[in-house]
C-alpha cells in the first residue's frame, strides 16, 4: 500500500517526509484554501519538494466536463510527470475522465461514497478511485469495508485501478486496508504520526535507554560508551 500525505502546507509535508516512507501528495481545493497561498505556487513548490517520481494528485475545479479537462490540461502543463488529476465522480466527472483517459492523461476519481462511482470511474478508465472514509462512516455506513468492496470490484472486473482511500480519524481504519492490501491511502500529518504513537512502545524504549546508562553513565550511547 502506498502512503500519501493529505494536506499542502509545506512544513508538515517536509516534517513527515523526514521520517517516513512517503510516496506523495494529496490536495485538494478546500487544502489549498487553507494553505492561504496561491494554488499555483504552493502546487510547484510541493513538487519541486518530493520530485518527478512522487505522486502528486490535485483536483479539477470546474463543474462541467469541458472546464474540467480544460482544467487537467492546466495541471499536467504546470505540474509535469507523475501528476494526477482529481476528477469528481459525478456525471460530467465520468465524461472528463473518459477523454483525459483516451489522453494518456492520469486520473483519481474523487468524492467516492458507493462502490458504484468507484466501478464506473474504473470503466472510464481512471488511475485511482478515492472513497471517503470517515465520511462514508459518519453517513452510517462503514468505510473501511466500502474501500474493501470497491477493491474486490477492481480486482473481480480486471480493472486496473486502484483503490486511494481517503479521509481517515484513526490509525486503525489505516491498518485494516493495509493488511487487505489496498493500493494506496492519503492521509493528514497528525494520522501519519499517530500510526506509531504508543505509549507502550516509548515506556520501553525509555527502559533500554535507563538501564544502559546505569551502566555506562548518564548520556553515554553505543557510539561513545
């Protein structure tokens, strides 16, 4: 499963690719609007960060599907290789896809609820389909094993897209779709640090740590004991 960060702000996105392996960036226009900055700028800028062989997905604006692939053009010419266009997975959505697709133009089909706009953002031939996951579980669904289904679909119709599940409030939701092998999740900055946050993970480290320096003195590690 690949790991993606969901947000735009450059400090986090720089922090969190410091520590883990990250295989690129989500945004979307309500994440742009909260960096303050324009689209544009801080798109480059993310780019310029991760490189041409990171993912970065960013998402159509228009409502019809003319402005939408007008849209994608823009974001490919600007934002070069390995770029996917965010398309929502509604009817205009589905015509947009269909000819950024016959294109070579890369697609993640966004604003997923049901397994069905995943299925035909698949026969429209998009890259990914993005199903919400808490969202999805605040309707009185659950998410988790929607992102499941929408997989099994993929794989059962020999579909060559892959689930980017999206939206996530626990490390927990992560871990299911990873152990089922899913092909990718987007995730924000404080999820990603939660993934290993435990305290009895530190308990034990600060253990080891206290025991060694009762033997070879307060500070001292294995590099100057």
């Amino acid at each position: 499963m690949k790991l993606i960060i969901d947000d735009a702000h450059m400090d986090l996105i720089k922090k969190i690719y410091e520590y883990y392996p990250i295989d690129g960036v989500t945004t979307n226009p309500s994440i742009l609007a909260k960096s303050g900055r324009k689209p544009y700028e801080v798109l480059k800028e993310i780019r310029e960060f991760i490189g041409t062989d990171a993912e970065l997905h960013v998402q159509v604006v228009a409502k019809d599907a003319h402005g939408m692939v007008e849209d994608a053009h823009r974001i490919v010419k600007e934002l070069g290789k390995n770029t996917f266009v965010k398309v929502p997975s509604v009817k205009e959505g589905f015509k947009a896809m269909k000819q950024l697709a016959a294109e070579d133009i890369q697609t993640t089909a966004t604003a997923i609820y049901t397994p069905m706009q995943a299925f035909l953002a698949g026969k429209c031939g998009a890259a990914y389909a993005a199903p919400y996951i808490n969202r999805i579980d605040n309707m009185g669904y659950d998410g988790v094993e929607v992102a499941k289904k929408i997989h099994n679909i993929f794989k059962n119709n020999h579909l060559k897209t892959e689930v980017l599940a999206a939206s996530f409030k626990n490390s927990q939701q992560v871990l299911e779709l990873c152990e089922y092998g899913i092909g990718a999740s987007t995730i924000s900055p404080d999820v990603i640090e939660g993934l290993v946050k435990n305290q009895a993970i530190t308990s034990a480290i600060d253990v080891f740590v206290a025991d060694f320096e009762g033997l070879t003195g307060e500070g001292k590690t294995m590099s100057d004991c």
